[in-house]
C-alpha cells in the first residue's frame, strides 16, 4: 500500500449496539468532513436489508481464506467460528485515489490494528454505551438475532469495553444528539490538523 499519498483514516469501534453505526452514517453526510465509507468484507451472511457493497463485500469463506494467502487485508480477524471480517488494501486505496478520507465502522481489534498500521494519519474513536444493560435492549430491540447470539454480543462487550483506554478518543453515547455533535467536531479537528 502507497501510504505517501492519500487521506485520513478514520476508525469507530465499539461494542454491537452502542450505536457507532448511526454516528458513521450521520458523518458520511456531513460534506465538510469529504468522507467515504470503508466497505469491509465478510464470509458472514447478509441480515436484514444489507446488501452487498454498501454494507459488506459478502464472500464465500473460501474466497476470505484465499485474500488471506495473497495478504490482500490491511486487516481482517475470524470474529466468531468460520466467521471472518477484514479491510481489503484496495478498498482503502480506492477511496485515497477519490481524494477522500476513509471513515470505518468496525470492531475494536480491527480498529486497533488499522491505529497500529498508521498511527499518525489514524483517528481511533471507541463509542461507549451508556450500560451493559442498555447494550442488551438495544440488541434485543433489533430482532435480528437469537437470545444467545445475543448473550455472546453481550460477553464480547465487556472484553470490548476494557480496550477503549487505548483509543484516542471515548465518546458516551447516553444521548445521541450529544454524541453525533461531539463525533462531527473530533472529526473536523482532526481532518484540519497537520500530524
């Protein structure tokens, strides 16, 4: 990857149903900020309404295992069994070569990982629910998955939760109108700064 040439990166994790998804997409329209969503890929399939190259690159896990082989990934992880998510190099260098800045919704290991590759044109940001016991609504309130897959969301947030101190930035997400504002300005400060 050419990493003279190019944008910011702009990484939000944070446990499933903190809300980082809803703060991403409220900054994608922000034009001020000239961002460009970070498409990943997953051997996963699609839920709901999403659809392939909006929300994920949907591959076969063969297909995931073999961009492994070539190390096409900046970075990719296996989340749960046989269920693998990852950023292609390409994607990044598509969005670069538009001229704009890269904006990631994903998990926090990947997003510490993208922090590590490029730590001085990264921001990391980790959204932070208000409650374990919020996250747990919320999850329940999307009725797009079972009581366990709930349960090991709800697992996975607390091991998620004791890694934000090595984000750059925490944002609590109690009241959202607060925490897209907060989310605009980190944003911008950063997109304007010369590091």
């Amino acid at each position: 990857m050419n990493s003279e040439k190019g944008g910011k990166l702009i990484v939000f994790s944070a446990p499933s149903g903190s809300g980082k998804t809803t703060i991403v997409q409220h900054l994608l329209k922000q034009e001020d900020l000239n961002l460009k969503f970070s498409v990943s890929c997953t051997s996963r399939d699609p839920r709901g309404d999403e659809k392939h190259g909006e929300n994920y690159y949907f591959i076969s896990l063969k297909e995931f295992k073999q961009h492994i082989k070539n190390d096409d990934f900046l970075e990719w992880e296996e989340v749960y069994r046989d269920n693998f998510y990852g950023t292609l190099k390409s994607e990044i260098e598509r969005i670069w070569e538009e001229g704009k800045n890269v904006i990631f919704d994903i998990d926090v290991a990947g997003g510490l990982r993208i922090k590590k590759k490029f730590p001085d044109r990264t921001l990391a940001v980790f959204v932070k629910p208000p409650s374990i016991d919020e996250l747990k609504i919320r999850l329940k309130k999307r009725k797009t998955e079972s009581d366990d897959r709930i349960n090991m969301r709800i697992a996975k947030a607390s091991v998620e939760l004791a890694t934000a101190p090595q984000f750059d930035k925490i944002i609590k997400n109690h009241d959202l109108e607060t925490a897209l504002n907060e989310a605009h300005d980190l944003v911008k400060n950063f997109i304007v700064s010369d590091n």
